[in-house]
C-alpha cells in the first residue's frame, strides 16, 4: 500500500521561523479524520488548532522515501494514462450548489472559478473534513501575467478596478455568516500601488463589518515592493498568505517570469515583520510540477 | 473580383481570397524534428502552433503579456523580414529562458507572404 500524492495545494505554515514543516498529505497512512471542531472566532484558537491537527513530519518523510513520488507522464502526443488517484471528479453535490449559488446571489468572484482550479470540487464540497471552502477574488477578473498554472485571463491594461468592490465584498461576506475567509486577487502590475491600496481596503472593511470573522489575504508579490506589503500587512489580516507555488528550480517553468523564490520569500519575511505580533505567515506549494523529492523536502 | 462596382462585395471576396493564401512555415521541435506546416496569412505562430498541435505555451494566450511563446527565427534573412519588436514585445522578451539575438515571441509574428518559409524554433526550455 503506497501513499496516495495527489497535485494539490499543501499548506506549510511558518511559524516563528520554525524549520520544521507541518504538511496535509492526503496519505491513505493516517488514520481517519474524526470530524473537526467548530471553527474558534479566535487567532489564538487558530494557532492551537493547527498545532494540534497538522499531522507530523513522519508522514512527509514516509512519503519521500516511497520510489512511487514520481509518475512517468509521457508527451503530449504519446501520453502514458495517468493513475486513478491523480483524477478528479467534476464537481457537483449540495455543498457545491449551495456555495455556487450564494456566490452568485453576492456578485462574488472565485479564484476557484476564474483560474480553473482542479480541486473546486473537493474544496467546494468540504472534502475529508466536511468543511466546505472557497476563495474570494478581488481586483477584477484580469491578470497582469500569465502563470502557466493559472487560467484566468491575462492582458497587459486590465480594466480599472471597481472602487466599490472593497465595500461590496466585505458587505457580502459580512452577510455570508462564514468564520474564515480567504481573499486574494489577480496580478496588478498595471496600477501605481499595484492593487495593495484595494487589498487593504477590502480586508479592513471586512473586519469593520464583522471583527470576529478570521481574515487570510493571499497576496501577489507586489513585485517585492515594501510599502505595498506594509499596507496591506497592517490591514488588520490574520493570516498574510503568499504561495511559493513550487520548489525553487522550478519557479521559472511554473510562475510568470516576473514572480521569482527570493522575491517570494522576501516578501514573507517582510509581511513578518510589518504585521502584528502573532499574525500568520503562510505558503503554499503545487505538488507534482517536476520536482523531486529532495527538493520538495 | 466582381465587375458590378459594388466595393462592399470586392472587399468581401478579396478578404475571403486573402484568408486562403497560405505561406510555408517549419517548426524545429526541441529533440530537432523539424515539423513543415502551411499557415494562412494573417495568422500568428502561436495560433498557427496550436492548431497544429506544436507543443509551444502560451500563458497569456497572446495577450504579450508573458514569455511562454518564445520563438527562435532560425534564419537571419528571415528575422530582418519582421516589423520590429514593440516596447511591450521587447518588454516581456527580456523575461525569456534562453534569449537570443534572433528570439521573438510567437504570439507576434504574424503571418505575410514575405515570410513564406520560415523556420522557427522552439528554445530548449520555457
């Protein structure tokens, strides 16, 4: 019995400048989630709760020694078929129709939507923990760049962004009745303050209308401009949140040529020291794009 | 062409005609295959690399907003052809894997009958 590596999101928390990485394998090794405790309405509930559910680094390692890490994929015109565990099914369900219609109700775009994410489904639909998810994007539906990963759509002079979008989104959010949200947004390498300014806004906005709802923004890089992290840093976030996307030989084959590792991991470290003492820093890596084990590790 | 005078009907049929002039273009894959396609004028080397299933990116969808679409002009005379390279082009050519004096990006070249026999080819990475 192998584990089971599927092409998803992990998310490794930094913490406290910890190297240990706490990861979410979907292994078939561990054992059964019982069901989940009620979201808290706290940061520090928050943090307790990660250190106590994130599974250990045994699992990671198990998983790096297993030969079965890499899947031979073939070519485009000679493809070899894919295993069973590296598909997914279309969405569909309840869970997923009730998130699909609320979102439309409240004018609400997804990233999940936009960019042709694989695992709508399982995140829409709640997935192992029942826990439904979505990510709410902002600053338009137009990107700057173009990420070979990504599917929304790219053009050098995007549309201008709404400025009623801040108050909208939050409006619509507040209403939602949800405990934690994500919140990112396209590339903005068109406007002056590179749509920091309207981050900013939009989650100052949110917690105005309802402070105890828990707030992740999931940044760009704001080409690793300082001030345009500050402002968005101090917004009153609770988990500042920027992806690495992968390993750091392959940056350039995944991510537009204008996003880069150091850039990425300065702006972490930056969002660090900005934000609020016992705010969260958090990443995430795409796993399968090529990369080897050692260098995942 | 029509002898009525109509010019609405003559610029109809002389689109129609040009849309179906065709110029010789080759693709060199990156293990050296060299691919010979015929490409209608007016279309650009990124459509004209789907269509014939080239496994050429392009991210931005020819937006000119990314570099994924790097393509090599294999032959000086042939580079010279082009119009030069917009600041927006130049701009996201400095981004590429692997540029070269001759490197354009596919998404804007577009297809004339100047260029009938092209080669192209596609940079070792992306």
């Amino acid at each position: 019995m192998h584990s089971r590596l599927t092409p998803l999101l992990r998310h490794l928390n930094h913490r406290n400048h910890s190297s240990l990485l706490h990861l979410r394998p979907k292994s078939t090794l561990s054992p059964p989630q019982s069901h989940p405790q009620p979201h808290s309405q706290t940061l520090d509930s928050l943090r307790r709760r990660l250190a106590e559910d994130s599974p250990s680094l045994d699992d990671f390692i198990r998983l790096q020694r297993n030969e079965d890490y890499s899947v031979e994929v073939g070519t485009k015109k000679n493809p070899l078929p894919k295993p069973k565990w590296m598909k997914e099914s279309i969405p569909g369900g309840e869970k997923y129709t009730r998130i699909k219609k609320k979102l439309r109700e409240l004018k609400l775009h997804t990233v999940c939507e936009e960019a042709r994410c694989p695992n709508l489904g399982e995140c829409w639909s709640g997935g192992e923990t029942g826990t439904a998810t979505a990510t709410i994007m902002i600053l338009g539906d137009t990107c700057t760049r173009g990420c070979r990963f990504c599917n929304v759509k790219t053009s050098r002079t995007p549309p201008p962004p709404d400025p009623n979008e801040p108050t909208n989104v939050a409006e619509a959010i507040a209403s939602w009745g949800l405990d934690y949200i994500v919140i990112t947004s396209v590339d903005r390498d068109d406007l002056p303050d590179q749509g920091s300014g309207h981050f900013a806004e939009t989650v100052q906005k949110i917690k105005t209308l309802k402070p105890t709802m828990l707030v992740e923004a999931l940044v760009p890089d704001f080409r690793g401009d300082t001030a345009c992290v500050e402002k968005v840093s101090v917004s009153g976030l609770d988990v500042f949140a920027h992806n690495i996307e992968t390993v750091e030989e392959l940056q350039s084959v995944v991510r537009d040529r204008r996003a880069n590792f150091k850039q990425s991991i300065d702006v972490l470290k930056l969002a660090k020291e900005y934000a609020p003492a016992g705010t969260l820093t958090k990443t995430s890596v795409m796993l399968g794009c090529g990369e080897t084990p050692r260098s995942s590790g | 062409m029509p002898k009525t005078g109509n010019w609405p009907e003559r610029r109809g049929i002389l689109v129609l005609w040009m849309s179906t002039v065709l110029i010789n273009v080759t693709f060199v894959e990156t293990d050296g295959t060299e691919e010979h396609f015929k490409v209608p004028v007016g279309t650009n080397m990124l459509e004209a690399a789907h269509s014939k299933d080239i496994e050429l990116e392009g991210a931005c969808e020819g937006s000119c907003a990314c570099s994924t679409c790097h393509l090599i002009v294999m032959d000086v005379e042939y580079y010279n052809k082009l119009p030069d390279p917009t600041d927006e082009e130049i701009d996201m050519l400095d981004l590429a894997f692997g540029l070269t004096e001759m490197s354009r990006l596919g998404c804007q070249i577009k297809a004339t009958s100047e260029i009938d026999g092209i080669r192209l080819a596609l940079p070792v990475a992306t």
